[in-house]
C-alpha cells in the first residue's frame, strides 16, 4: 500500500516537472492528498457551466467554488473563489464570475475549469503545511489559519517527518493553545485528528524532497475532525546541495587529534614580534605545551630556539595539526603539502577567503582538504585554545585557567569578547575554539567531540548559522541528557525577508524555524552575549533540581517581589506552601514578616534567622529549588550573609541534599566580594540584579527537563 501511494505520487511530480511547472493544481494536490490519508472535502473539477451545476446537486448543499489554473496560485488574490454557492442559477452566475476575474486577472493564464468543493461545517482555523528550511531541510509547521496568519504568525515548527507524540506536541506550543482545547464553553477540536494532518504532511514532504512548500489552510478543526479546505503544493526549482557528511566516529578520531595533539605544526612562524606566526609560536612556547612544536619557515633555521623546517613535509613523525599563519594566496599550496604528510587537521588563521568574496579560493581548500582527508578549521579564524593540554595555538592573549565550560564562536571579536569574560570571571574553561567562515568543521563536530569530552561539562556557542542544522540536531540530542548546550543564535532580525510561495513558506522566518527547532534538540537558547557567558559559567555550578517547587527567601519585601516576576517569566513554579511548612518558618521569623512564598525575613534581622529559614529550605525535601533575596545591612553584613549561606549549602551536601541555590544581592559594592565567594562555592549569585539569578535557574530548569530529569516540555 505504502509503495502503491509513493508510485501514484512519484508519477503526478514527474508529469507536473515535465511540464515545466512548479505549483500543483487543486485537483493533483488533492491526489497527493488521498494517497497520504489528508483529510480534504469532496471536490469535483467542472471544465464548464452545466458540469458545475451537476456536481454541485451531488453534493446537495452549499458548496465553494475555486478556479482551476496552474498559472494563478493565489486564487483568492485573482478574485478565483466563492463560498457557499447553492441552486443552479447561483452555480451559474458564481462559474462566469470566477472565470471572467481570473482572466482578468491573468490574460494569458491557462484554465482548466472550477474546482467544485462541498462547504465544511464551521469550525476552528488552523493551518498545517511543511516548508525546506535551507539550515534544517524539511520543517512542518502548525499555527492558528485562516485570513489572519500572517499577522498574528501563531505558528510553530519542528523537524519533519513526526510521529503522533511530536505532532501533538505542536498542539501546545502555540500561544493560542488554549483555543484549541475549547473556550468560554465553546468544545475543544478533534486534537488527534488535527495531529493527523500534521503527521501525514510531514511524511509526505519527507517522502518526495523535491515537494519545496506545502500549505493546507485553512484547516477546518472541530470536535468531529479536521479537514484541509485547499491545500497547495509547490516543487522546488533545483536540488539541494549534499554537504559532506562523516560518521561520529570519523568526527571524533579526528577531533581527538585536534584537541588531544602530540605534535604541532606552525606553517609561518616567525621570530619577529608583531607578526601573527610569532604570535602563534610564543603561546604554544609559554603556554607549556608538551608535545612537540614545529616551526615551519623556508627562510629560517631556528625559531624561538626550536628548529625550524622548509616545508612541513620535512617536519620528522607524525604530526597531529598543522596552523597556517601564511596569508590567503599561499594557503592551497601549502595545504597540499599538509595533506601529503597525512596531517589530519588545518587550523586556518589567515582571512582572505568567502568572507571577502574569494569563494573560488575557499573552495579550492576544501577540494584539496577533501582530497587528502584534512579537516579544516576556518579559515579567518583567531585559533583555539585546549587548555587541558596547555595548548595555546592563536595569535591572541593566552587562557589557562582550565575548567569544565567549552565556548565556540562563528566571530573573532566574540570570541575575545569569551575571554575577556572567562579572566574577569575566573570561569575555568576547557576550550575556546574560534570557527570563522566554517568551511567544514562546524558546531556538530565540535559538539560530538564536547559531548564525550571528560573535561567538559557545558558547551556554549555562539553562531550566525549552521551548515547543516539536522548534523547539529543529531549531535545535540546526543550530548544534552548529560550536559547543558547553551547556544547564541545571532540575526535574529533578518527573519522572514524571503520570498515564499506559500503562507507556510513566508511564516518560515530564519530565526522562527531556528527558535523552535533548537528547543526541540533540548538547547538553550540565550538572548544575547551576556546570557550565554552566564549560562555557560553558571549551569555547571548548579546541581539538577528533582523538582518543580520554587521557594523565594528574602530579607526584602521589594525584591520579593522582583524576584517572583522573574520566576514567572522564566516558566518556572512558585511553592504554594503547605501549612505546616508555613508554620515552621513563621517560627523562624518576626511577626511583621511574612510566610507564603516569598518569606519575607525583613531587612533588619540577624545572620541566625537568614541561616535557619535557609536550613528549612534546604532540609524540607518538598522544596526542589531555593531564590535568594540579600540587601546590604549592618546587622547582616555581605560577607557574614555569603559564608554562612555557603557553610549550610555545603554541609546538605555533604550528606547527599543538592538542590540549585541562587541568590540576588543588593547593597553597597561589598555585595560584589560576596557574590564572588558564593559563586566559587556552588551558589550562583549576582550583585544588584533580581533577574539574572533566576534566569540562570530557569536555565538549568529547562536543560533539567530536555535532558529527561524532570517530566514536562523545556
């Protein structure tokens, strides 16, 4: 049955390509239809008049009526479609009017007749369809329908094809999900037959790659079902390019030699300051790196009292990466000689390339990288640093304090922008890998290799695209149930500027499709740079909550509240506190305080009160997760609220009670010292913010859930 629907579908594509058209008539999409099980109402096609008035009385009722051309897409824009038609005479009147505007319309276009439909019952609209995203392939999408979809642009995407599980999912991911499951008495839709319409698409476009958009909107839900009023389909006009692909443990044998090296080429190093192969050579040199360090340069004999070689074919051993430090035009010729030693991986500093229109010498280095079976990274790029082994291969400030956080980035000034972070911060980091124009290593290579790097225990990236989104998909579900992947997308603003054919298509902005379907591969998304570089320093330091409950401690009813917003905002769950836990801190604080959640303290009490309600929190096995509110007095100074905080978190520990703490400090810039020293001690704490401890939390909260430690969506 399944081979039967595919060849009935392969021979409609194949007869509609063979025409020259890209868009399907009404009545083919309708074939595509029955044989994927998409549910469409009775349709007859009248080629004139007296046919349209007999296959409107088979239906017996009101029908609409649509023009039938495979030149006019937008029927309605061409004044092609009348709704609720009935009698003969209106059946009459309404098939002139139809064609008498699409000529109108279109002079030249070709008509096939009027396409007669029988009239759907009322009910919700929503719109289903699938679109190729050029980052991620085929997406299938679902959002509120009708007239008003690209204004209110309720929609959301994820990979196709889906199974029924992921299709419902879809159900509640838009904002108007409280619609679907029935309003102001109003019953619910048909949610698994709306699922059905989803799924079925999704296979469909799955199935055929060369099917570019499909839209069925609206689509018709009610309690009784869902129906697709019209559906469109549209061909794609060239096939995409395949991307080289390499198996995980291809990836990771060559990522091993990359971040693991014994031996290192520097192509163009240079004794002379200022020059980027003395850059190159001075930090692998004072870095510490043990392995060995060859200078290549065929006008010197000794640089930075290493030997220095001709060309690195001359270079003794084996060598596991080879740095370029040579401008643009020598790059191919000297990688030809990498490729003949069997280096394994090029590291590319110099510019030049795609970045400023040199395409044609870009991919001349990937062809001869190809085929010799070099990996590449970059080029434009500042180097990386792998600070377990000492390794310093960039021409820019060394890092050594070596850590748990793996940091990437598409930009040179982002990524110095890291590690100005990671000094000011003290973040202990395990790599900073520059990408640049990214002609084959990308993120899912260096994700796989984060993912079962011992060092690494949270990736953040910083990237403008990715080549192969489905590549980076498949290696973040890989490595997200056992560590947090943080990502900045950027050009979040450049979205939707493409021509579409379809509502599906033109809904299909960059950064919508990338938004959903980095949430699907359970990533964090960051909103800006500064998130990131919290995130990436914070996640590690938390432990995983075991639950859901949230309980806010303050000595300040003004950050309560504060810090109740941010809690909302970052989809997480205050307490409703039970009465015998209220009990128990009403115990612990004045009466003009306040019990619920927040506990309000007050202001003006001592470091005992702080450390018992904290005790509570962290004792009471129905809290999963305690929020901090400090200010500044002298009563409780910075320094003795952040030691004993540190002191009872760390005793819980100790025997076996780990739960997130996060705190907020407002005061004089003491608070700066003593969010330091709680921060080195496992509680995330920022000065003179509400907002940014609790969205670290949140963080953590939705790494928690995609990587299956709690139930729910991220």
């Amino acid at each position: 049955m399944a081979e039967d629907r595919v060849l009935r579908v392969r021979g409609l594509l194949d007869s509609v390509r063979a025409e020259g058209r890209t868009a399907l008539t009404a009545p083919e999409g309708k074939v595509l239809a029955d044989a994927y099980g998409i549910a469409v109402p009775g349709e007859e096609l009248a080629r004139d008049v007296d046919e349209a008035v007999a296959c409107a009385a088979r239906f017996g009722g009101p029908v609409v009526m649509k023009i039938v051309s495979p030149d006019i897409l937008h029927k309605t824009d061409a004044g092609g479609v009348v709704v609720g038609v009935e009698g003969a005479a209106d059946v009459r009147a309404a098939f002139c009017r139809i064609v008498d505007n699409a000529r109108a319309y279109d002079a030249s276009a070709r008509i096939e007749g009027v396409q007669i439909q029988e009239l759907l019952p009322k009910g919700l609209e929503v719109i289903v369809g699938a679109v190729t995203d050029p980052t991620f392939g085929k997406v299938v999408a679902f959002g509120l329908g009708g007239v008003l979809v690209e204004v209110l642009k309720d929609v959301t995407f994820r990979l196709a094809p889906v199974d029924t599980d992921e299709a419902l999912s879809m159900l509640d991911s838009i904002r108007a999900a409280e619609v679907l499951r029935g309003v102001r008495g109003q019953a619910g839709v048909d949610r698994w037959a709306v699922a059905e319409q989803i799924r079925r698409v999704s296979e469909l476009v799955a199935d055929f790659p060369e099917i570019a958009e499909v839209d069925l909107n609206p689509v018709i839900a009610t309690p009784e079902g869902a129906v697709a009023a019209d559906i469109r389909v549209i061909l794609a006009t060239d096939a995409p390019k395949e991307r080289r692909r390499y198996t995980r443990e291809e990836i990771l044998t060559s990522m091993r030699r990359l971040m693991q090296p014994s031996s290192v080429a520097v192509i163009g190093a240079s004794g002379e300051p200022g020059k980027i192969g003395n850059s190159v050579m001075r930090n692998l040199v004072d870095g510490g790196f043990a392995g060995e360090i060859h200078p290549v340069n065929p006008r010197a004999d000794d640089i930075l009292g290493r030997k220095a070689y001709k060309s690195v074919t001359d270079v003794p051993g084996e060598v596991d990466v080879a740095v370029f430090a040579i401008p643009a035009r020598f790059v191919p010729a000297a990688l030809e000689e990498v490729g003949r030693k069997g280096i394994p991986n090029a590291v590319l500093i110099p510019s030049g390339f795609a970045e400023t229109g040199e395409h044609a010498l870009q991919d001349e280095l990937v062809a001869v990288a190809e085929r010799y079976g070099v990996r590449l990274l970059g080029p434009n790029i500042y180097g990386y640093y792998s600070t377990w082994q000492d390794l310093c291969a960039t021409f820019c400030t060394p890092y050594d304090v070596k850590g748990g956080v793996a940091l990437t980035s598409q930009s040179g000034g982002i990524g110095m922008a890291i590690l100005g972070f990671a000094r000011t911060t003290k973040t202990g980091v395990s790599a900073i890998v520059g990408l640049g124009n990214k002609s084959d290593l990308d993120e899912d290579d260096l994700l796989t290799w984060f993912g079962e790097d011992p060092h690494t225990e949270c990736i953040a990236m910083h990237l403008e695209d990715l080549k192969d989104g489905r590549a980076f998909v498949e290696a973040a579900r890989a490595t997200v149930p056992r560590k947090p992947v943080v990502v900045l997308k950027a050009g979040r603003t450049a979205a939707g500027a493409k021509a579409a054919g379809s509502h599906t298509g033109a809904l299909a902005g960059d950064d919508a499709v990338y938004d959903d379907i980095l949430r699907q591969a359970g990533v964090i998304r960051a909103p800006g740079l500064g998130e990131m570089l919290e995130y990436a320093r914070a996640l590690p330091v938390l432990p995983a909550p075991a639950g859901d409950n949230v309980v806010i401690i303050t000595g300040a009813g003004g950050s309560g509240v504060l810090l109740s917003d941010a809690v909302t905002d970052n989809g997480l769950s205050l307490m409703e506190i039970p009465p015998d836990l209220d009990a128990a801190f009403r115990a612990f604080i004045p009466p003009f305080g306040a019990a619920g959640n927040p506990v309000d303290i007050t202001g003006g009490e001592p470091p005992s009160t702080y450390e018992a309600t904290i005790r509570l929190g962290m004792e009471d096995p129905r809290i999963h997760a305690l929020v901090l509110g400090y200010w500044h007095t002298i009563v409780t100074p910075p320094m003795v609220f952040a030691e004993l905080t540190a002191r009872v978190v760390a005793e819980f520990r100790e025997r076996g009670v780990e739960k997130p703490v996060v705190a907020s400090l407002a005061g004089d810039v003491e608070v700066e010292e003593a969010c330091q020293y709680l921060f080195e001690r496992g509680v995330v704490a920022y000065p003179y913010t509400t907002e940014k401890p609790v969205d670290v939390l949140g963080a953590k909260y939705r790494w928690a859930r995609a990587a299956g430690l709690l139930g729910g969506d991220s």
